[in-house]
C-alpha cells in the first residue's frame, strides 16, 4: 500500500554517481537493443504535485538517444478536447523500437473520479475498466508499458510549495488547486491507492518510487526502467525460440545478435525498492513478563466475549499467519484460540498440497477454509505461499508467480465483499534472531522435531525470500485487506499485538 | 447481439441422427484424451426459463463416461448461503482432467443486478469484475471455460409455460417469476445482453444456441463442445511442443499418444451456427428508380441540414463502411456525401497498412480517423478487417484476431462513451450478383479498373468470408454499436437505406 512506503530512503552524492554512470551506459545499450528488436516502449510518470515529475523525466531522457524518443504532456490541448479521451494516448503509442514518454499518464481521470466531494464510483469503474483496456492490447501486441508514481510525504511536499512560494521567479508555479492537494493529502492518496488496486496488472506494472530524495529516486527510476526493458527483451528472445522451432526454420521474427542478458541489470531494482516496507519494521519492540500477562488476560477476554457475539452477528473471519520460520506462529496461533470456543473455529496447517490440491488450481484448496458465516479460520501459513516459498523455490514459473499478486487481491476483495474479514499477520524476526531459535531448538531435546535441515536450507536464502516478502506486503497490502506486520523478536510483543488487532478487526465488524 | 439471432433454424430427425452419432464417438474419444492430457473442462448452462437446459445437459451427458464428469445445481443451497458466492463455484472447479457441468453458471446474479425495478448498476459492474477474473484466473491455470445460453423467443416460451401449465403434471414447474420473465421478455433479454458485453472474453467464449428446435439445439451443443475441446487439447500440444523445444529434453508435459487432429470436429461448429445473421437478410428488397428518386432528394435534404446541426451541437459521428467486393460500397458513400458541407466530413479509404502503420498496434491508425465533436468520418473499410481479410488470409494468428473481438467492441464503447454516434454497414450481396457485377466490369472497358486478379481470389473463398461475416455482425453488434446489414443487391434501396439510417441516427443525438 502507497502509505506503507518507507519515505526516508536516500543516497550520497558518491553512491548516486558510481549507480548513474553504470547504469546510463546499461540504459543506451538496452535501447539499441530494443530498437534493433522492434520493441515499442511506453512509460507515464505520474506523482504528487512538487514530486518532481519534471526532473526524474529528464533524467531518464538524458541516459537516451534523442532520436528515438518523444515527450507529451498528458494535460490536453485545446485541440485535444475536441476529440476522445483515448485518442490523444493511442495516436501517441510509440511505434516499434521507439518510446513515448508521458508527463502524468492516462490514469489521472480515474483518480479525479474520486478525489472530489461527491465521488463518482460509476466513472471511476469505468475509467479503470478503460486503462485496463487500453494497456492490455498494447501489451498484448508486444508494447512494453511502464508506469511510474513519484511518492513524496504530505510535509515535504508542504516544504516543496513553501520554498516555491516564497522565492517569486517560481511561485506563479504553485497553483491553489496543488495546496488543496497538500491539505487533503489523505483524500488523495487514497484516490491513487484505489485507483492501483484496478489498474495494476501483468499488463502494465506500477512502480512506487519514494523521491523525497531525489538522488534515489533517479537511481530507481533508472533501475526499474533497465529492469523492465531488459526482461521484456529477454521475453521476446524466449518468445522468438519458441516461436522459430514451431515454424519452420528461419521464418520466426527473432531479433538478430541480440544477446539481452549482457545488458541486465547489475543491480536489480528489487535490490534498491525491497526493504521498502520491512526496513521500517522496529523490532526492538518488546513487554515485560508483567506487562505481558495483565495484556494477555485482557485480550483473550475480549477475543472470547466477541467470538461470541460474532457468531450471534454471523460474522466470518479469517486470520492468516504468515512469517519466518521460527518467528513464533505457533505459539501465537495457541494463545489466540485458547480463550475461543473450538466450536467456532478452525485452524488449517497448510503444508505442501497433496496430490488431489495439486490437480488444482492453487487458490481451489483455500476456498476450502472459508469460515462459515459466525464461524472464524485461522491459516498457519496461506495462498501467499505462492509468493514466497513457490516464488524462491521455482516450484512455479515467474509468470505464475507474478500473476498471482493481482489473483490474490481479487480473491480477497470477494471474500471482504461478501462480508468475510481478513486479518494477515506477517510475523517478522531478524536473521540473528532466527538463527538463535534455530540453535535453540537444536540444543533442546523436546524442540528438535521442529528444526530441519530444511528450515537450514531456507535460511540460507534469506535475501531471496526478504525480496519476496517486501514485494508481497507491497503488493497485496490493500484498502479491504491490509497487512499487519507483527514485530516477533519478543514473543510476548507478538502475541499481545496479534491479539489485540483481531480482538480490534472483530470490534469494527460487530460494534463491539 | 442476443436479438440478431436467427431462432427459426431446425434439423430432421434423419439429420439429427446421423450428427449425434458421429459426435457421440468424436467426444467419447474427445474425453478420453482431455483425462489423458489433463485438461480440466468447466461448462456452464445458462438460458431461458423453459429453454431445454436440462434436456441439454442430460443429452451431453450421455455422450460421456459417467466416471468423468459431475454436475451441479448454481442455485445454492442453504448451506451454501452461509459462505461467500464464489465459494460453491471454486470448490466445484474440475480437478485435471475431469469436467464439471453447472445448469446455470455464475452469471445470473450479474444479470439480476440489472433485471430488477431500480437496476443496481454498481453491483452489476462488480459482480462483472468478479465473473471475469474467476474465469481468468482458472482459464489461466489450463481450465477451459464453456458458457452457453439457450436461446428461444418470447411466443415460443409463452407456448411452452402454456404446455406445461396445462397438465396438471407438470403445471407446479412454472413458477410466477417464470411467467414474469415472459412478460418482461425485452427487459431480461437487455439484461442478458449487458452481462455478454463484459464477460465474453477469450477466457471464457459464450455460446449462443437456438433452442426453439431442441435436435438443432443438441447438435450446436455437442458440435461446439467437441469443438472448443478439440482445439484446447491442440493448444496444449503446441505449448508443450513450445515448452519441450526451450526446456531440456523430456522435461515438457507434452501429453503422450495425443493426436487431437484425429478427434477434430468434422463439421465445425461455426459451419452451422454461421449465417445466424445473414440467413436472415431478405436480398430481393429493391426500389423502382420513381420512388429512389424522391427518396434520394428527400434524406439528402435531411442530411444536409443535420449535418450543420451536429456541427452546431458538436456532435460527431462515424459512418464506417463494410461488405462484399462490388457491393456498391463507392456509390453509395458518394450518395451519402454528395449533400454535404466538404468541411464538415472526410472520407478515409482504408487499404493494407503502409510501413508507418504496420509498425503500430492494429487500432493505432484508425484512431486518426476519429472525428473532432461535430464532424463526421466516414471509413471505407474499418478495423474489421482484422477479423475479416486478416482472419481469412492469415495476416494475422488466430491469437489476434480471436482477441480483436473483444478489442474492438472496447474501442467502440469508448468512442460511444466519449459522445461519437457509430453507423456500421454491411453492405449485403449474394454470391451471384457479384459475380454478375464482376463479369459487367470485366465486360465495361471504364469499369475495368475496379476488378483485379485478388478480387477473383478472394470470391474463391466466399464460404469462408461468410463464416466470418456473421461471427463478426453476431460478436459485434453491441448495443452501443449495432450493425446495420443492408441489402445491396439493388444499389437503389441499399443507398436509401443507408441514407436513412445515417439521418436516423443523427436525428436520435440532435432531437431533429
């Protein structure tokens, strides 16, 4: 979610110089590359007014060749007007193994359907309907469709206008349409936020990138764009195999002395964007044995007092744990459902799916724990293992795992549309605490089932699974559904905190 | 469109017999390889009240093993009402290999948002949303999704709730709302129209059955059962192909002892659900030249003077032009311009792409030809020709043009959204009247010209164009832009026709 973004990333001038001139030389490769193979490339910038917009769009431009790239402004002309909504984005799409660049994309529209007094949800429906549209059949013919948002906090952007106000070469810049953006800041991010959870697809990717350091925000925007370039190259290498051994020989389209993987990025964009939402984790948290057994009296109270009660509403939950291996699910899970009536709840241990689950779509076996209208189902370990573990593990391929983010936001809006709550606990822990737990667990005769030369095995891939995990709680953190990320170092913190956000979750539902 | 549909098709018994044993093999053994390759098979049947559904079902049933298949009822029972809607559709989707057959799909409640006093448009939209990304999702996954709609007229249902209601037997079968649905007969039919327009997608095809005759309804059924299953199992043998020839050998999925060629459909499915449209078209309408020409000067006056009221009220229209080699497409756009204010319109004669255009999506260079608010464009051959001489003269993949359906009515919708009124005519000739006007145009020395080499070629494969005339005029003809099919082998009434229609339509958007 665009609020959970770690805003205070930033580089020095000495790391942004080393990065920038890596990856120029990387970025004018990559476009030879895409004009010699035919690939159309079309990117949109879209932020907060101040964010900087127009600096991070001559960034990226100066890495290109000039001849093989046009700038528009979204905002429409006069003449503009007098024509379709679309037809100044189509007539503009670049042609093969060119780029357009667009100040603000054709996403503006929908945000403005909501951010206004009275919303218009039926325009906002239908403008997102119609983004989808258009960047699917781009996409769909081969385009390569781009979509940053420079982020940028309420009170920088407040200095932003200040610094352009006071100084009066630049204060006719800041109109008072922008500072009714700054005063209902929490008005329009959410817009934006509505408007990404429909319009973020395989089609067309958002890319959040935190610029209140403009130095990191070049480098990401960068990044991203060489990233992305540079996959949907290797693609169409991948596409034009397939395609060649199916014709006959010499017919396929692929592009000559192409060879995508010299200009792949050294650092990934993932490097520099994971860590956007687990970085700010404070895990340092912690409760004294005191402290901690007058809270867990207290919560498991409640909890059986609204269990109760949301049986008697017919009010179905589902909490859903995720976390590292020895971050404490279990336990957390026991001091959760000791208080409840076991008649009211379930919990599912998902392991790997067996052979039936896996003549099944992957999401089939999960309908399978969908409470019963009252009823609570508690998953020690969930459909995010799409994500994770079948991400890391290559036990799907990328396409499926990518896929998956927009499938898993579609599942859990129906399930909140129909009236089901989702709580997600991410239990977080440190690598040296893990490592602790693991030795712990080795060194204690009764705590040996628990540790496998698996659970070493995982370990070993910790950077792997921390990009996936910060990747997950960004993606699949949204307005019906959000993450809890539970800080896990101290079990006593953990637990207290799980309880007290469902024993929170189960009040908003039943007025509690 | 749903109401284009010709209902008065039939089949003889002796017809009948001879189709349903061959398709009784043909999918017994179409079975055996979908089990043997994995393939999931979800159908669905949704219709009228009274339409055959069951009968349907129980006739495809009996064409399968019993070991294979399931079915289930959508209405849901009590206890399906305690979980979310999806659940008992999720739970229900076939395992690899299997089929499961719905009587009703997961449609009606998208249908019943809008088929009630006060329609609830948003909850209509959402229930869309949720209808495509099941099917996507699981199509995705190898599923292939079937939806058909049995179809029948308003009398033909009057007589059969009478039938029923009669016997005292079977009197308890039609129910108030039944009956309700006959009365309101044009209202459920909008409804099901609206619904088609957002879920007919690549994902999950609907198709239309004629149910009046219930042989003919049978055999569509099984045809196209046979059909899509038929080129699913071929899709699958590619991609495994694909995935053998980049993985390492062995590795790929490829089916075993597959050849799906051997269980091909004899007679495709489109071979007798083609002509749905045109067979209706009555081609003996003609003018006498006394009536033509009061008819001509009368819708030329119209239609100047509406032109300078849409310029007036910035109304703009688009007139695009469809048909046949020599159908009169020339003659009579001239008598559709010859009133008008030259700066008011253009006339844009579409030919094979040129460079610029072929390095561009399809659509790119029509979107040139969109008028400015209160002009008018009148295209000589249009986008269509993506499923037309692209789709017959393999221009393009089936991929593609199978997909274009879907993008050109997103087109359409939003040039109607954004205020553009579309005329689309099919200018109608059988195939002996070309011939004739070819031979006159061979015969003429200064019409000669207008005949060529490609014209000859492209008449050898009438039968094929025809197939895909009328899936376009059927996938087509929306309710924001319907087809206008105009009977053209008298030139006389096809211009008045057309005439007509254009001072019609812009007599609807300027209260003329």
């Amino acid at each position: 979610m665009l609020k959970d973004l770690d805003l205070s990333v930033s580089l020095d001038k000495e790391q942004y110089k080393e990065r920038l001139d890596e990856l120029t030389i990387q970025i004018g490769q990559l476009q030879r590359q895409a004009r010699e193979a035919g690939l159309p490339i079309l990117v949109a910038f879209e932020g907060w007014e101040a964010s900087g917009k127009g600096t991070q769009i001559n960034r990226l431009l100066q890495t290109l060749d000039p001849r093989g790239y046009s700038v528009h402004v979204a905002n429409p002309s006069e003449e503009d007007k007098w024509y379709p909504y679309w037809k100044r984005f189509w007539v503009r799409a670049p042609a093969k193994g060119r780029i357009t660049v667009f100040d603000r994309g054709w996403c503006l529209e929908a945000i403005d359907c909501l951010y206004r007094e009275k919303p218009d949800e039926k325009g906002f429906e239908r403008a997102c309907r119609e983004i989808n549209a258009f960047e699917r059949q781009l996409a769909d013919d081969g385009t390569l469709v781009l979509k940053f948002f420079l982020h940028i906090g309420r009170k920088e952007q407040k200095k932003r206008f200040d610094a352009l106000g006071e100084n009066e070469n630049t204060a006719w810049k800041v109109s008072r349409e922008d500072r009714r953006q700054n005063d209902q800041y929490k008005q329009w991010r959410d817009a934006v936020q509505a408007m990404v959870e429909r319009t973020d697809t395989e089609s067309a990717r958002w890319h959040f990138v935190p610029s209140e350091d403009r130095r990191y925000a070049t480098i990401a925007v960068l990044s991203q764009f060489a990233e992305a370039v540079s996959r949907a190259l290797q693609d169409r290498v991948a596409a034009a195999a397939r395609a060649a051994s199916t014709k006959k020989a010499g017919q396929g389209d692929a592009p000559k002395d192409l060879a995508p993987d010299k200009g792949a990025a050294r650092t990934p964009a993932s490097e520099l964007t994971r860590n956007a939402i687990l970085s700010q984790v404070d895990l340092s948290l912690s409760l004294t044995k005191d402290d901690y057994a007058g809270s867990l009296s207290h919560w498991q109270d409640r909890v059986r007092d609204m269990e109760h009660a949301m049986y008697r509403e017919r009010v179905p939950l589902m909490v859903l744990y995720e976390g590292w291996d020895a971050a404490g699910k279990g336990g957390n899970i026991r001091r959760l459902t000791s208080p409840m009536d076991p008649r009211g709840y379930d919990v599912y241990p998902i392991a790997a799916p067996n052979e039936v689950e896996r003549a099944h779509h992957y999401l089939w076996r999960f309908w399978h724990t969908v409470p019963k209208a009252g009823h609570l189902s508690i998953l020690d370990r969930t459909w995010y293992g799409r994500v994770l573990v079948e991400r890391v593990e290559g036990f799907c391929t990328p396409e499926e795992w990518r896929r998956a983010y927009r499938e898993i936001n579609e599942l859990e809006e129906e399930l909140t549309e129909s009236g089901v709550s989702l709580v997600k606990f991410w239990l977080h822990i440190d690598r040296e605490e893990q490592l602790k737990r693991f030795e712990e667990r080795q060194a204690v005769p009764w705590k040996q089932w628990k540790i496998t030369e698996e659970d070493w095995r995982n370990r070993e891939k910790w950077d792997q699974y921390e990009a996936a995990v910060d990747e997950m709680l960004f993606r699949t953190s949204t307005s019906y559904a959000p993450w809890t990320v539970v800080e896990a170092n101290d079990k006593r913190y953990a637990r207290i905190k799980a309880l007290r956000t469902v024993a929170e979750r189960m009040a908003e539902r039943i007025d509690f």
